[in-house]
C-alpha cells in the first residue's frame, strides 16, 4: 500500500515536471507578450515597459528564464505575477478555495442526483419515465455549459430575479451581515454556478450509472439474492448497485480535477471569483507565472484524483484490495 | 401418500419476443413428497434450469408463467402470491443453489455477510446474531476455520468452497425444500462427490427434499429416489430411479444413459444422441424427439404422445411406450400402422 502510493507520488512529479515545461514552452510560443496590455496607457512608454521586462528577467534568453523558474518552482516558489504585483501563491490561495466551493457543491450535488437518476432508469428500464429521462439526460450532456450557465441566468436572474446575476457575494451588503446572513448570502450566490455544472455532471453520471446497473442485473448474484428473499428494493440498491458504482467511482476521480480547474465559462459568465477566472484573466494579460500556477495545480490534482479514484475504487471492490 | 410437498401442475413458462415465443416449459407436471429427493435430467435448453427458477418466480422478462400453471407447495399456490408473500417463500421455505459458484456470489460482501443476509431478511435478527449464524453455518457445511473463513470474499475461495458458501446460504432457514441447479457441474469430479455428499447429509439430518437439476444421469442415480426427465420443454419420462435405469421406457432417456461413460467401457468413443435440441421457438410437431430418436415412425409426427403409465410411478412420452409395449429395440414397429 505504501510502496503503492509511493509509486503513484513519484510518477506524479514527473508528470508535474512535464506540464511545467510543456506549459512553459507553449506560453512563450504564444504570440503577444507581457505588459503589452498597458501599451495604450500614455504614460507608459515603450522604455519603461523593457525596464519592466528587465525587472523580472523577462529579456533573458528562454533557457535562462526556464531554468530560473524551474528552480524557484523546486523550492515551492510559484512566483510573482506580473499583472498584480502579488505572489502567485496568495492569487491561487484566494482563488481555490471559491472554486473548491462552487466545484465540491457541484460535484457532490451533481453526483448523488446522477447516480439516483441512472439507478432509478435501470430499475425501470424501458419504462417512459426512463426514456424521457434518457432524453433529458443526453440534452444536458450535449449542451455546452456556457449556454446552460446563460440560460439559467436569463431564466432565474433576469426574469424572475430569484438569483443574484454575478459574483460571490453582495458586493455592499456582505460586509454588514450577520455570520449566517453571510452564509446565505453566499449560498445564493453560488446556487446557480453550482446548479449549472451539477446538471451536466448529472446528465454524464446518470448515463453511466444507468448502464453499469443495467450491466449488472442481469448478473447470477443478483438472481441469488433475489432466491434467498432480498426485497427487490434490497436486490437492486443493496448487491446490483454496490457493484454498479464501480465504474462511476472512476469517473468520479477522473471528474476530480475540475475540482480545482473549475469551469472557465461558468465562473466567467457568473463572473465567480475562482481558478477558471484566474486562469482566464493570466492568459489575457499573459501573466506567465499566473497561468504556470493554475495549470500547475490543475495538474496536481489530476494525479491527486486518479490516486484517490484509485482507492476508492479499492474500498469498494474488495477484489482489488492486494494481500 | 399423503400430500406432496410441492405439485407442480401444468407448468408453462413461455419466452414472448418479436422473433416469436419460446416455449421453454410447456406443460411440465410432477411431485416432490417431503423429504425426496427427485432428479430433474436432460441435456441444455430441455428447461429444467427454467423449471427450477419458475418455481420461485425468478423468471425475468420477456420470460413469463403462463396463466392454468399451478405450483402448489405447503396448501399454497406459488403463482397467486404477492410480491412480499413470495418473498417470504424465497429462502426460507424453498433455497436454491446455482450452477455457477463463482459468479453467484457477490463479489463486493463477505461470504459471511451474504450468509447472514438470509437470517436478517427472514428472521429479524440482530446484525450480531446473524453473523454468528453464517459461521455455524459454514461450520455445518464443512469449511475449516468458519470464523475466519466468513470475513472472505467469494474470490478468496476456491469452487469447492463456494458453492459449499452456497449450500450454507440455502439452509440458513431450513428450508422445506432445497432445489439445486446443477450444483457440481462447475466443480472438478472429487469435489462433486463431496458437494453431493454433504448434500446427501443434509437432507439425512434435516429432512430436507431436494430437487436436484442436472444433465449427469450418474449424479442422479447416487443421490435421487426419482427422475424426471425432460426434453423439449416437457417431461418425457417419470419412474423411480431403479425402475428408470433397469428399464428405460423413452429412447431419449435410452440415449442419455447410452452416453453415459462407464467405468470399463472399452470402446474409444462415447455414444452420442445425433443432432441437438431444436429451439424453443420451434418445437417439431407431434413427438419432439422423433429428428433424433431411432424409431421414429409416421405416428410420430402426426400425433404427440402422452405421457403413459407403465408401471406404478413409471411413465413415458412415447408411441411405443403404449399398450402392448412392442420391444424398443425394434426399430421394424415403424411399419405398424396407427
């Protein structure tokens, strides 16, 4: 177990190196360059922008520059960004905790209401609840999440005004809030962003898990335990669905990262304070550190995610377990 | 003779899909008096395995028991029952055990955990008493170190072993009747002795009746004081099992003991009954067996046979088993005229 995870740790470093350097590479590449933005600013001129570039190395060759970075990035150093003067680690330290909130209510709404979807399908396959279902669910899978994360706005903010339009929390009122008047506010805030993505985990999840039980039922321990006398409720969410988690438990690890990622058009539409919005501002402004950082973490927790996929995978299939 | 058991009484379970219906039980009539053993016998896609899940109406859909079938057991039509009254039946009044020990089993519980279930389902015991339960009974079923043994998965155990688990899980209530689908067909020959064996045990020491399903004729001649035999969906030959192997009244049965090894045999090659079993969606008209029996006559096609006394408790499905019996080995009576 130990030497498992030990294993797993070092094949995720090496990963860590690789999309430092791809990233790194591919951001140079791009065209465009960094306090370019500024450039209509008339009191910025042309001199003081290569000073600047100066400051932070920026007119070094890329061997340089690459091996600099790499070397910060050894010690745990993410860097200054360029565009806010601020470390890196405090711009993400910000950020990741908003995502992890609009992402975890996501994930774990969009989870349980997609396994109950895909359980309650197959227990009824064929039925017409299950093939409107079957419609509904391929729709939302199908549909790019910017234009469901608008139409729920329009919908639900715009018209009935039931939701705030954007951000996390109100901007002139939070401040005066109670704790828990500060808790709803950001609870309403963050329905419809988290709403928005739990659908479409949900559609996904559902069609899985409604194939995986499919899969399974028909399978002879599931007879067996209806010979014994398990109620069909029993045989169904009890032996066939424990074995039918099985493969959503995988989807779920590999769903882990957009844990961190977030969605760029959801958190930008809902102009949600977090990564995906981040991520999105460093690419405008070429920030290189900025951008380096989210991809960085947004790689971490994908290997992060396959190893507690991994184990969860190992908790529920005892056949996996070793020893 | 006192009440049986279980009667089944024109059993159909019929397989409804647009290519047709298949009659995979299709009138099948027996016994089985308490504490018998009976042998169901027949070679794959006769409906014995379909039989025997008829029975505690585990037949899924497109599967169907057609309406007039009876299944009478303990004062009780099986087929009138509702879903929680049968329920109750299911493995507690009649267990059963499965072909397939190592795919009947779940794989993610212990084997403990599935033995319990059967004592926390029926019985309402307490989650403690019921494991307590599983390792007497896989103490009973002759697994060494029950204790530990019950923390394992299925995939841990080796066949043997599981269908032993099976066999456990089947007499958690002592059940009246135990029905066992091919129980030693996946196991390797010392193995099957021993299931059958503690089969044997059990039905000493519980009076347990036991339906045993099977294609193996030598099985049922060890362990069954009655065979049924079926081919095509229907029972085409009923008798005690002496009766049966002293003198067979179907050319089906004729066939099966034909192609039984026997221990001596000096010739290379096994007898074969030609052909295989028809679909079930096309069952011959008149006799089912007669593209592959040997005496197959006119009569045969025109006409289905009854299933016709012989002698007490012996009957058989067939033209020559009638009346004056002509002398099987004949195949010359096919000159005979209707």
């Amino acid at each position: 177990m130990i030497a498992f995870l030990f294993r797993r740790l070092l094949q995720g470093v090496a990963i860590l190196v690789t999309v430092a350097t791809v990233t790194f590479v591919l951001i140079h590449a791009a065209p465009g360059e960094p306090f370019a933005g500024q450039l209509d600013d008339v009191r910025f001129t042309p001199a003081q922008q290569a000073e600047l570039r100066r400051q932070r190395g920026l007119d070094q060759p890329l061997a340089t520059q690459y091996v600099r970075y790499m070397g910060r990035l050894a010690r745990g150093d993410l860097d200054v960004s360029l565009a806010q003067q601020r470390p890196v680690r405090t711009i993400l330290a910000e950020a990741l905790p908003r995502t992890l909130l609009l992402m975890s209510a996501a994930l774990f709404g969009g989870f349980a209401l997609g396994i109950l979807v895909g359980a309650l399908q197959a227990a009824r396959a064929g039925s017409w609840a299950d093939r409107v279902a079957g419609r509904i669910t391929v729709a939302l899978a199908a549909l790019p999440d910017f234009w469901l994360a608008l139409t729920l706005l329009l919908l639900f903010s715009v018209r009935l005004r039931w939701f705030p339009v954007s951000g996390m929390v109100d901007p002139t009122m939070h401040e005066y809030l109670s704790p828990l008047g500060r808790l709803r506010d950001v609870a309403w805030h963050l329905a419809l962003p988290a709403t928005t993505m739990a659908l479409i985990f949900a559609a996904v999840v559902a069609r899985y898990q409604r194939q995986a039980l499919l899969d399974v039922l028909p399978d002879d321990f599931v007879r067996s335990a209806r010979a014994k006398g398990v109620s069909e409720r029993g045989v169904v969410l009890r032996h066939a669905l424990r074995n039918a988690l099985l493969p959503t438990i995988t989807l779920f690890g590999m769903a882990l990262p957009a844990l961190v990622g977030g969605s760029l058009f959801v958190e930008f539409i809902f102009a949600w304070p977090g990564m995906g919005r981040a991520a999105v501002e460093a690419l405008s402004a070429r920030d290189y550190p900025v951008v380096l950082g989210t991809t960085l973490v947004s790689s971490a927790l994908v290997v992060v995610g396959s190893i507690v996929a991994d184990l969860l995978a190992a908790a529920a299939d005892p056949r996996l377990r070793r020893g | 003779m006192t009440d049986p058991l279980l009667r089944v009484e024109h059993l159909r379970t019929y397989f409804h899909s647009p290519a047709g219906i298949a009659r995979a039980v299709d009138d099948v009539s027996f016994s089985i008096g308490r504490g018998e053993t009976v042998g169901v016998v027949g070679e794959s896609g006769c409906g014995k395995s379909v039989t025997a899940l008829s029975l505690l109406r585990l037949i899924q859909a497109p599967g169907r028991i057609e309406a007039g079938s009876h299944i009478w057991f303990e004062g009780r039509d099986l087929l009138t029952l509702g879903a929680e009254d049968i329920r109750q039946v299911r493995g507690n009044r009649i267990a059963m055990i499965f072909q397939e020990p190592m795919t009947a089993l779940n794989p993610v519980f212990t084997v403990g955990d599935q033995i319990a279930e059967v004592a926390r389902v029926h019985d309402g015991a307490s989650r403690k008493a019921a494991w307590e339960r599983a390792v007497e009974m896989l103490a009973l079923v002759g697994i060494p170190s029950p204790r530990e043994r019950a923390s394992n998965y299925p995939h841990q155990m080796s066949g043997g072993m599981r269908q032993r688990v099976l066999i456990a899980m089947a007499l958690v209530m002592n059940p009246a009747l135990l029905i066992a689908d091919e129980p030693t067909t996946a196991l390797d020959v010392t193995i099957q002795a021993q299931i059958l064996e503690l089969l044997a045990k059990v039905q000493q020491a519980f009076g347990t009746a036991i339906l045993l399903i099977t294609h193996d004729l030598g099985v049922v001649a060890e362990t069954a004081s009655r065979v049924v035999v079926m081919y095509g969906g229907q029972v085409v030959e009923e008798a005690p099992v002496r009766t049966l192997f002293a003198d067979p009244g179907h050319p089906y049965t004729k066939g099966l003991m034909q192609a039984m090894p026997r221990v001596g045999m000096d010739r290379e090659r096994l007898t074969t009954i030609p052909g295989s079993v028809p679909p079930p969606t096309a069952w011959p008209t008149g006799c089912r067996f007669r593209d592959r029996c040997g005496f197959a006559w006119p009569r045969c096609e025109a006409e289905a046979p009854a299933l016709v006394p012989i002698s007490a408790g012996h009957a058989a499905r067939c033209h020559l088993a009638e009346v004056d019996r002509p002398p099987v080995a004949a195949p010359a009576n096919a000159a005979r005229s209707t």
